[in-house]
C-alpha cells in the first residue's frame, strides 16, 4: 500500500469540500429505490472520491435489495458495477490522482495484507471488516447523508455506484487507461471479469476439455466466452428460458439444454449421459443451491470439479452424498473471479481494447440515471443482459 505522505487534493488542487450529488437510496428491502439529494463528504486518509460516469445493474444489487443478503444494511447506496473518473483523494493516496480514469472494485487488493501476500487468493482482509458493516476504514464513518433529512446512509460492497459521486478506500479503486470506453469498462467491475476469471484463474481449464455452464446471463455468457478462449471442445449452456440459448449459442455453446424438457431426468442425468460420464468443469451462474448440486455431479468421476460463482440467499445451504466427493469431484468457488482487482482489471481493459474480450455485446439496454427502477424491472423480468445508465459525461 502506498505510504501516507501525500495531502488531500481535488481535480482544482484545492482542499476538497463536500459535494451534493443525486443518488439512489435504498431505505428497505423489497422496495424501490428513492432518488435524494445527498451529501458526499471529501475523502479522508486512504480514500478516493469518484464522479461516476457510467454505471450497470448486476444481480446482486437484486439480491440484497430483495432481502436476501445478511450482510445487506438499509438505509444504503446500492450499485457495484461502474467507471468514472477521479474527482479528489485524501491524505495518503498515490496510486490514483484526480482526473484519473477508474474502476471502483468491490473486491480490494491492498498488496500487503496476509491474505494478498500469500498469493493463493485475490481476497483481501484491509477493508473487509468496514465494507461489510456500510463504513469506511479511516473513522469507521459513512460519507454519505441525505441532504433533507440528514440521514446518514450506508455503504454498500465499498463501492455505493448508484450515485453521481461515491467514496472508495484507495485499495478498492482500479485505475484504467483513459483511452478505453468508459461505458463499456464499467462492466469489468464485476459480471464479465466474474465469469471470466471463474474459467482461466479458478477452474484453470485447458483446451479440448468438456464443460456445462448453468445459467446464461451476463456472467453464464462470460464464462462460455472464457471457456471458448481456453479452446474447450464442448461447451454444453443449461437455462430453464429457451429465450436465452440464441445467445448462449452465439458466444459458442455447441449445445443448449432446457432441463424443463427432460421431466423424467435430473439435469446432471442427462449431461453425464450425453458426455460420456459426465463434463471436465461445471459453472453454476444463478445462486440456485438446488443447481449448485447439480453441477457439482454432472461432473465427470474422479477429476470433475465445479465451480459456484452465484451467491445463494441468506440460511441456503448446499449438499451432495459424499460419495460425489469421495469419488474424485472437486467443488471450488470464485469471488470475482479470482482476479486481483488492482493489477488484473486493468490488464483486463488492455484485452478489450485489443478485442481480445468482449463487453458491449452484453449491453442490451442503454438508460439514464433516472431510469433505475425501471432497470431493476428489466432484470427481474429476464429482458436484459446488462443495463448501462449513464450518471455523467466522461
């Protein structure tokens, strides 16, 4: 982590102030989000503030504002999936300056912590303990409060993009090249690099080998196109919406299943009989514990391994007879895909613009900050991939 030897500075190279801004709040679960005017104080030490320019809706933001995540606080800023730009920086931080273009990172790196040096995960535990509890580390204080009211509001992953300014900790904020496409980078901030990283970093896969992903959304899609870099010979997508498998077969599944049309068989059944056995790797898209077991054991014996990318709701819990453990399956699970936020998302951004990977083919709907609610409807539906708003211009 850099050293604290630097002074607060906005992109004036003034002290910075505190900025009113529009955000989305969300005050209870199962609720629509209300737009405020709120408050966004400057950054403290080891704290970056963002004016976001672009940003997308991911699952997750469904699935804590349904309810369902225990860590989930309210009243909060939702939002963990968006680009910007560098507005002002508190004491101490080097890596980034203002006018810097950015990636907020739900998933911090710090470079120095037990878990980053040890360099067998991409977890890292210097904010994680605030970043859970809707705080930040320099006061253990939120930085945002309603301007009517003075309520303050919570955090949410570190992150809180359902604003047109944010604060993140320093390690927590990926900077990128200023020549990328902010509108589409702004998906690097978790599905795509999610199912990317769930097929190269966790499950390591390597070419000619077999596999099935189950759930063909955003992060589904990726880890087919993931799979397809790695040059695996089959690649078998598995969605109970046969509206999704022209998309499946257009990021290049060989086969699409409907486990609805196979009511006297388990899904896993199926699988393992069309493949010989069973699939070299499994990729469970969806937070279904139900789907989970079932890729586990439409893996092939004594070497399959699965692995879970969906998050699964509060009190879920997963299970298989030991005998699929026993007999050679590995079950593994990824958090953001195994990569290391800091370093990997700006590799991440030089593939894409070299169009080693894609991103605005996942873009199905463009919309305005004010159309929030009506994204979340959108993705309850199952009508979109990736749904961009737009908070500011570049």
């Amino acid at each position: 982590m850099a050293t604290c030897e630097t002074v607060a500075v906005d992109e004036n190279g003034q002290t910075p102030k505190a900025i009113e801004c529009r955000a989305w709040v969300a005050y209870a679960p199962k609720k629509p989000l209300t737009m405020e005017t709120v408050i966004v104080e400057p950054p403290q030490k080891g704290e970056v503030r963002v004016r976001i320019c672009y940003m997308a809706l991911c699952h997750t933001d469904a699935y804590t504002l349904g309810g369902e995540d225990p860590e989930g606080l309210f009243p909060s800023i939702l939002g963990h999936e968006a680009a910007g730009i560098v507005e002002s920086v508190g004491d101490g931080v080097t890596s980034v300056k203002p006018g810097d273009h950015v990636i907020p990172c739900y998933q911090a790196f710090c470079k120095e912590c037990k878990f980053c040096v040890s360099n067998k995960t991409n977890l890292c535990g210097s904010v994680r303990q605030w970043t859970g509890n809707g705080i930040m580390k320099a006061d253990s204080q939120s930085r945002f409060t309603v301007k009517n009211t003075g309520e303050k509001i919570f955090h949410f992953m570190g992150t809180s993009t359902f604003a047109e300014y944010t604060v993140v900790h320093e390690v927590s904020c990926a900077k990128i090249r200023e020549d990328a496409n902010l509108e589409s980078t702004c998906l690097l901030g978790c599905g795509v690099s999610t199912g990317l990283g769930a097929v190269w970093n966790t499950a390591k896969v390597e070419e000619g080998a077999t596999a099935a992903v189950f759930g063909l959304g955003t992060v589904g899609l990726a880890c087919i196109e993931g799979l397809v870099s790695a040059k695996a010979s089959r690649i078998i997508g598995v969605d109970i919406d046969p509206s999704k498998f022209e998309a499946g077969k257009k990021w290049g599944c060989t086969d699409v299943i409907n486990p609805k049309d196979h009511p006297d068989k388990s899904i896993q059944e199926v699988i393992v009989e069309m493949t010989d056995g069973g699939v070299d790797y499994s990729f469970e898209c969806i937070g279904n514990v139900e789907v989970m077991r079932s890729a586990l054991e439409c893996c092939h014996k004594g070497w399959g391994e699965s692995v879970v990318i969906g998050v699964a709701g509060s009190g879920k819990m997963i299970q298989t007879r030991p005998f699929q453990l026993v007999t050679g399956r590995v079950w593994r699970g990824t958090a953001f895909g195994g990569f290391k936020s800091r370093v990997d998302v700006p590799k991440l951004v030089d593939k894409y613009m070299n169009k080693e990977i894609k991103l605005e083919e996942y873009i199905t709907h463009r919309m305005n900050f004010e159309d929030l609610n009506e994204a979340f409807d959108l993705l309850h539906q199952g009508k979109c991939l990736r749904a961009v708003l737009k908070a500011s211009d570049p």
